[in-house]
C-alpha cells in the first residue's frame, strides 16, 4: 500500500489523524502497474499461439489474482487452487473476449466466479448491513459532537512507530475486515482498480461498491486510530 492509499484510509483532518505525517516512508508498497498496452500487446501473441506470452501475462497478474482468491477462500493453497483454474479458463476463453473491459477486469471476473463457486457463502451476497455504524454512536453526545474525540496522536507519531510498524497495522487492518470490504479495499486501495473496475470484477453496483469501501475504510480507520492512541 503506497502513501495515497494510506492517506485515503487514514483519520481525515477534520479529526486531526492526518496519517501522512507518520506514514511517509511506508514499506508496504504493491507492484500496481496499470494494465494498458503492455495487457493489449500480451494479448494479441497469446491469440496468435504465442506461450510466452501468457507466461508473461501469468507473472504480471498472478500475485493480485491470488490476494483476491484469498479473501474469497479458507486457505492460500485453495487460493492457489482457484487461481490455477482461473487461469484455465482465460486460455479457454481468450478468443471470446470482446474487449468490452480491460483484460484485467474480464480475468478477476472470471477468477471471483470460481472462487465464489467454492462454496464459501458469506463471501456470494454484498452485505450493505455488516458493519453497523462507520463510528461507533456512543462516541457522540445527544447534538452529535464528539463527547469523546479521537486521541491527537499525529504530533507524536515518529517518535512513537516507525513505517514499518504502521505498514503492519495497515495489512492487520485490512485482514480484519469483512471479506467484501476486504475485497474492495484491496482492489481500489493497494491494487489501484477504478470503481467501474470493481464493480464488474465483483459483480456489485455502484452503491454498493460505495458503502463497502466507505465501510472499509472507516474500519481500519477505527483501528489505525485505536493502535496508535495506545503506542508510548
């Protein structure tokens, strides 16, 4: 996860919990190349029978496709699994592809499908109402200001927690979450995936899209906020 993700998961200023201030030489950084000419380029020698092309494509989208299968899956091996057999579907379906969506897009489609299939049930349905509030409600007074404000943590924070301490409360953070947050956090956030990307690689509306990653977000917000207020 590279500073702009962090910063978008991070407290806003308005709480003063500007993460950027602790989090400027985060560690977690996700090879993130946007697929452009390069997926069109592999995508055409893979067409013309070309075997290194798809190995090439295999080795600039498997680690992604693999951290998707995890949120869906029990195990990295049935992770593996999954991917394995996504794989096989895109070589027996290259020549349909139409292009109606960047090659990315129609392989993590095809790849949720066949985790989906697993048959792990709490990751089919897009449950807008697993989270509860974004803030815990008790927080507030009856006016709805803070009767108890977030601890100002950020003046203090590099002396209190190195980068690579907040780089792992990051990916802590993130392997807490809902398994639909997870996924959308995950795609938008450290693998830079557009919303429209998104919602057609998870099947999901714009709406919904929306709430998990709001949700998301707002829960390792929680957890970032409560790690930090509690460092020496």
């Amino acid at each position: 996860m590279d500073l702009q993700a962090a910063i978008r998961i991070a407290p806003s200023l308005s709480l003063r919990l500007n993460l950027a201030a602790s989090v400027a030489a985060v560690a977690w950084r996700v090879a993130r190349s946007r697929p452009g000419d390069e997926d069109a380029a592999l995508l055409e020698r893979l067409r013309a029978g070309d075997e290194q092309a798809f190995l090439e494509l295999v080795d600039r989208h498997q680690p992604r496709m693999l951290r998707l299968a995890r949120t869906f899956v029990s195990s990295p091996a049935v992770a593996e699994e999954v991917v394995q057999d996504t794989w096989l579907g895109v070589l027996r379906g290259i020549d349909r592809f139409a292009g109606r969506s960047t090659l990315q897009t129609w392989m993590l489609s095809i790849l949720v499908n066949r985790a989906r299939s697993t048959g792990v049930s709490e990751s089919r349905s897009v449950a807008i109402g697993d989270a509860g509030p974004a803030v815990d409600a008790a927080r507030f007074d009856g006016a709805g200001a803070w009767s108890s404000p977030p601890r100002h943590w950020v003046e203090e924070s590099h002396e209190r927690l190195s980068a690579e301490a907040v780089s792992g409360l990051l990916r802590e953070a993130l392997g807490e979450l809902p398994a639909r947050q997870r996924q959308v956090v995950l795609l938008r956030d450290v693998e830079g995936l557009t919303s429209e990307e998104v919602c057609a690689a998870l099947e999901i509306s714009e709406g919904n899209q929306r709430v998990l990653l709001h949700r998301g977000r707002s829960r390792m917000r929680e957890s970032l906020e409560a790690s930090l207020g509690e460092a020496p």
